[in-house]
C-alpha cells in the first residue's frame, strides 16, 4: 500500500521545507491546484520541482480552469518532465478570471484520443455514483475518495470500483472544519480516530492501493501520524 501526504502549493523554498520532513517516510507528495480557488504556484510546477530532488509527486489540475487546448498541452508536457500521475478535480469556482467549465469524461477522453501516456486520477465521494461511472468508463486509471475515519466506510466504493486501483483521503483535522465543509464531504459526525491504526488496518484490508495524508495548517501532525512508515 503506498503512502502519500497532500502538502498545498507554496513558494518554492516554504514547500520544500515542508516536504523535507517526510521525504523517507511517504512514496509521493500529492499537490492541490489553487485551493480554493486562489492563485497559488501552480502544482505541475511543483510537482517536477519534486521530481528534479527524486520524490514522486501527484498534482491536482482543475478542469474548471482549462479549455481542451489547455488540458492537451499541460499532459503532453507533464510527460516529457517525468510525471506519470496525475489527479483530475473540477475545482471551486476561481476567485478571478472565469470558470471554463471541462467536463471530467470529456478530459478524459481527449488525453486517450491523443495517446499522451499519463495516469488519471479521478475524485469522488464515498457513495457509488453514474457519475463516477462514466469517468470510470472513459479510462480513469485510479479514484480517490473524499476522507474516510474508518475502514467500513470504504466498502461501498470498493465493491463499486472494482479493480480499478482506490486510494483514500485521510483528514487529520476534521475536528476543526466548519460544519459546511464536513457536509460537503458527507462527513455527519467526526469521530475520534486514531490515524496511525487506521492506516494499519487499511493495509490488511487490501481494499487499497494507498492513502493520502492530510492536515492543512498542521504539518507537524503529519510527521506524528507518519512515525517511520514508509
């Protein structure tokens, strides 16, 4: 089961600290695209930063932010700097300029059509959907699903994706979310989770390639819940 930890984008030498830390201990750094809608540096960028010091990296690309020009040119480039995944999300609206509005099956689509050899990633709630369906249909490589805080809330989606490769969000700052964020993510209650078990127990249930760990604001707790795993 791999390890990975989303660290949001920021300039160069704040980011690569906050990497540093845990480079030994996850086998890839995932890297949002403009939280919130917010320009940040852009995680394509990032992500071959990370590639250039050997660490493995996913970067999130919102489609809400791209035409199909866009899209084409960007995972053309990503391949011809080495990385090999990337994670497909349609993004908060954009604080400035306007939404395109790509659609996940047609991206999907248009980067088989043009044979450019790079994995996808798709987003997706913890509930089975046509939805998700459809992206599983156009050719998505793996799915990542919104947090889970125990194993049994991955059965659903499991059964659904089938073989499709299925990794996990795990959110270690739940408790401090506002409560629309957590509906937005169907989470009703947050639990008291213990996250370095939780992640022990998911490796013996082989119902996923891996996880992805995060804690926005706190990267300290990353390291903790981390310890020596790799």
């Amino acid at each position: 089961m791999e390890i990975g930890v989303e660290i949001s984008p920021s300039p160069k030498s704040r980011f690569l600290r906050r990497v540093a830390p845990l480079m030994d201990r996850v086998d890839f750094v995932s890297i949002p695209d403009s939280p919130f809608g917010r320009p940040a540096p852009s995680s394509l960028a990032l992500a071959v930063l990370l590639r250039n010091v050997g660490v493995k990296a996913v970067p999130n690309y919102r489609l809400i932010d791209r035409n199909e020009l866009a899209l084409l040119s960007e995972m053309m480039g990503l391949v011809e700097l080495g990385v090999g995944r990337v994670l497909l999300v349609g993004g908060d609206p954009p604080t400035i300029g306007r939404p395109t509005g790509l659609d996940p099956v047609r991206a999907i689509g248009l980067i088989r059509e043009w044979d450019i050899q790079v994995k996808l990633g798709v987003a997706t709630s913890l509930r089975p959907s046509d939805r998700l369906r459809a992206k599983l249909d156009a050719g998505a490589d793996f799915v990542v699903t919104q947090p889970i805080q125990r194993v049994e809330d991955l059965h659903p989606i499991a059964d659904f994706v089938g073989e499709t490769p299925l990794y996990t969000m795990l959110m270690l700052t739940l408790a401090e979310m506002d409560e629309e964020v957590l509906r937005a993510m169907d989470i009703e209650e947050v639990l008291e989770v213990d996250y370095g078990e939780l992640i022990d127990r998911l490796r013996e249930s082989g119902l996923v390639a891996g996880v992805i760990v995060s804690s926005p604001r706190d990267h300290s707790r990353l390291q903790e819940v981390l310890g020596g795993r790799s």
